[in-house]
C-alpha cells in the first residue's frame, strides 16, 4: 500500500473509488437504519426484533 508521508504522520493513500464505496455503504447504513426507526412492534416481530433491539440499533452513529 502507499502512503503520503505529512511530517512525522504516514497517511495511506485512498482511491477515489474506495471513498464512493465507503460512502454508499454509510448511505445505504444511514437509510437502514432510519427506515428500522419507522416500524411499528407488529413489524418489528415480523423481523424478530423488539424495540429495545431496534432503538440499539437506530441510535448508533452512522459509521458504526
């Protein structure tokens, strides 16, 4: 892998395509998660969950 030497900070060098992907996926994450927020308990059993369960899951930051 290559890196950007900055000072005494070695950074590794990232494709621009990596990044697009990253950020699909934190995109794709974020909607999940908010679309999981929305459902009721009858839906939420549907997929095995709770709302203690989901409320865990909704309420971790997008890049968790």
């Amino acid at each position: 892998m290559q890196t950007l030497a900055l000072k005494t900070l070695a950074l590794p060098v990232i494709s621009m395509a990596a990044i697009a992907t990253w950020l699909a996926f934190v995109v794709q994450r974020a909607n999940t998660r908010a679309a999981l927020a929305k459902l009721d308990d009858t839906h939420l059993a549907d997929i095995g969950l709770n709302y203690k369960q989901a409320n865990k899951e909704f309420r971790k930051p997008f890049f968790v």
